[in-house]
C-alpha cells in the first residue's frame, strides 16, 4: 500500500467575485418557498379582482358576457404584473434576493464582478423562466432548472446565462 492516496477535498465553486456559489438544493428550495408565497399573493389578487367584477355587476344590474372577459383580463394582469414586481422588482431592491432566497441565505449576482444588478437583467431572467415554464408543458422547458447541475463553471441556470448572473451563497 502507497502512503500517497489522499482523501479528496470538496471543491466550493466560487462565482467571478469570490464569493461561494449556491447549490442546486438552496436554489430549488428558494423557488418553491417562493412559489407559495406567490400562490397566496395570486390566490388573494384573484378574489379581488373576482369581488370586484361581481361587484360591478351588482350594481350595474349587467350580466354580460363582456363580465367575464373583464375578469379574465384582471386575473391575467394581477397575475403577469404581480409575478414581475416579485421576481424583478423585489430582488433589485433587496440585493438579488426574494423572501425565499433571503430565508435560504443566498442571491442572485451579476456575472461580472463589481457590477449592480440591473432592472433588464432581472426582467430577462423572468422573461426565459416564463418562457421556461411554457415549454415544461412539453418537458422541454424541464432543461432550464436541471442544467444547474451539470453547468460549469457558475452553476447557471439556462435562464441565467443571457443574462449574465449567478446564485450566490451568502455569508450566515
């Protein structure tokens, strides 16, 4: 027997600016936590505009068809503009980080080391995990989650790439 095996040691990726990236699991762990906070939001958006349609119907004695287009249109709005103001706007004012992220002690960074985050990085990540998420009714859209785990050498998401960002890990 050699004396020369060694055990190896764990190799912590480190994103452009030094700090440690974040795993596959604190990641998928922001996105779900995130996920039932953003039902909740929607689930209470929807009400509103659902009580509000009803309401307008109420008084207006109208049972039209044209009710229910309207109420359509209010879900689909409360839905896009609250999903971007959590994903886009939320982030921007909390260092990369939504309430999931903040409770799971990682962000999202800039590639570029020293750089801010931008307003169009954010919304063009949003946009690709919309995009994403169309396709995973195909199982295509399934790729963009997974590839964080055989992406070298920042650990990105596909929907990262383009935008030029990375998931940290945060000091504790």
């Amino acid at each position: 027997m050699s004396g020369d095996y060694q055990v190896p040691q764990p190799v912590f990726q480190l994103a452009p600016d030094g700090r440690p990236l974040s795993n596959a699991g604190a990641r998928l762990g922001a996105r779900v936590i995130d996920g039932l906070i953003q039902f909740v939001l929607l689930i209470a958006g929807g009400f509103v505009v659902g009580m509000a349609v009803k309401l307008i119907s109420y008084l207006t004695g109208d049972q039209s068809p044209v009710l229910v287009v309207v109420a359509v249109v209010g879900i689909t709005a409360v839905v896009v503009v609250s999903q971007y103001a959590y994903e886009v706007e939320v982030p921007l004012r909390w260092n990369g980080q939504t309430p999931g992220k903040r409770m799971l002690k990682i962000a999202i960074a800039p590639l570029e080391p020293g750089a801010r985050l931008s307003r169009g990085q954010l919304a063009g990540r949003w946009g690709l995990v919309l995009l994403f998420n169309l396709l995973a009714n195909c199982y295509i859209g399934l790729i963009d989650p997974l590839w964080c785990l055989w992406d070298k050498p920042y650990r990105q998401c596909l929907h990262d790439k383009p935008a030029k960002t990375v998931v940290v890990r945060l000091a504790a």
